[in-house]
C-alpha cells in the first residue's frame, strides 16, 4: 500500500498526558499537512510542511501543539497536557508540488481524552 | 463564520437516479475547489475538483458545476450507485496569497438504496 499511513489509529489517554502521533506521507510528495475532526464537522487545517519547513499555521494550533516534519519525509504531531476538548480524529495529508490542492489524506488517528 | 456551507447533512436516492449535492463559499478569494467521499474509519478521498477559470468538469459518472456568480457549486452522480453511499465533502481554497490549506464543508451523507 502506497498511500498515506497514520500511527496510532486510536489513542485514549488521560486529561493533562502528552500525545505524539505519526505521518508517513505517499512517498514522492514533499507537501504535508494536518488536519482535525470533530464530531459533525469537516476537517479542519492545522499546519503544513514543504519538504522539512513549517510553512503554515492555524490559530487552531495552541501553543500545546507542535509539529515536526525532520527529515522532510514523516511527520509527527505532539500534544502537550491534553484536555477533553482535544478529543478528535487527526489527519494527515500529502500532496505533489504541482498539485497541492489535490491532497490525499490517511486514515487518521482518533484521540480520546478522558 | 462557515465559510464553507453544506446545508442539507443528508440525501437519499434510488439506485440509477441522479444525485445532485451542493455547496455555497462566502469567500471570494476561493478559486479552487474540490469534492471528498470518505466512508467510515477511512480518511477522505479526492474526487472531483474545479477551478474558478471553469464552470464544468466531468469525470466519469461525477460532474460538478460552479457558480461564480451565486457563490454555489454541485456534484452531480449520475447513475448513482450503492457504492456512493459515504459523506461527501465540499472544500474550497484561495490559490493567491500563497495558502495551501482546503477550508471543508460539513459534509453530507449520501444513501443510494438498491
């Protein structure tokens, strides 16, 4: 399978624990991206990377979060002291530099806080 | 403020007919536009996309069709088919200005019964 994976798929952990998940992107694009979804709601963008530099980033994105993409290949997404509200699927996405509206997404990862 | 606006969250359709989903932006910077299906426990998967330059692109049973003027954009599925069944996103982005990020819709679902 050569698309976009994501680790975990699910997580529970407590209110005020650190969380980290991973990105792997499909393997020839250099574009990234995080996205959250609640409940009834369309993704929402985060941040993005070309290649290893954050390029962008959503006021969605406290300062309890922070995303790292080292090598310009995978990503990770840290939360810091978790709280209930951070309770959602996260996304990641990849796209080619000549079409970076045209993003393929993961399966995501599902966050429960409790 | 739901730049982004699917108002019907639901369609049903018999099996052969046409499915007919739309969309409405508030943003007049968006010039790009895009339709996601995601089925459950899987991340949304490109479909369909426009430019602002157009105001028809076909893709096999899948045509959408924008206007500028009214701010509005449909999907159109036709013959629909049990396997359509899935939430459907609409997404737009402003490609001035440097921004890559996709603003969704809240999605619709979509049940095409046999």
């Amino acid at each position: 399978d050569t698309g976009v994976s994501q680790d975990p798929r699910h997580k529970i952990t407590k209110r005020g624990q650190n969380v980290t998940f991973r990105c792997d992107p499909i393997s020839e694009h250099n574009r990234l991206y995080w996205y959250r979804q609640t409940l009834g709601q369309g993704p929402e963008f985060l941040t993005y990377f070309q290649n290893e530099a954050q390029l962008e980033k959503s006021r969605l994105l406290s300062d309890r979060f922070s995303a790292e993409r080292p090598k310009g290949s995978f990503s990770t997404l840290e939360i810091q002291r978790t709280e209930q509200g951070d309770s959602a699927m996260y996304l990641c996405a990849s796209s080619l530099p000549d079409n970076s509206y045209e993003q393929y997404f993961g399966p995501g990862t599902r966050l429960t806080v409790t | 403020d739901q730049q982004v606006k699917q108002n019907s969250p639901s369609l049903s359709v018999q099996e052969g007919r046409i499915s007919i989903l739309n969309c409405d932006y508030t943003n007049s910077m968006f010039d790009y536009f895009l339709w996601y299906k995601k089925y459950p426990a899987e991340g949304p998967t490109f479909l369909i996309s426009i430019s602002s330059i157009k105001d028809k692109n076909e893709d096999g049973r899948f045509t959408v069709f924008l206007n500028k003027s009214a701010k509005h954009l449909s999907l159109h599925i036709v013959p629909s088919q049990p396997g359509d069944s899935a939430v459907y996103f609409c997404a737009a982005s402003p490609t001035q200005g440097g921004s890559e990020k996709l603003v969704f819709g809240k999605g619709m679902k979509l049940t095409v019964n046999p």
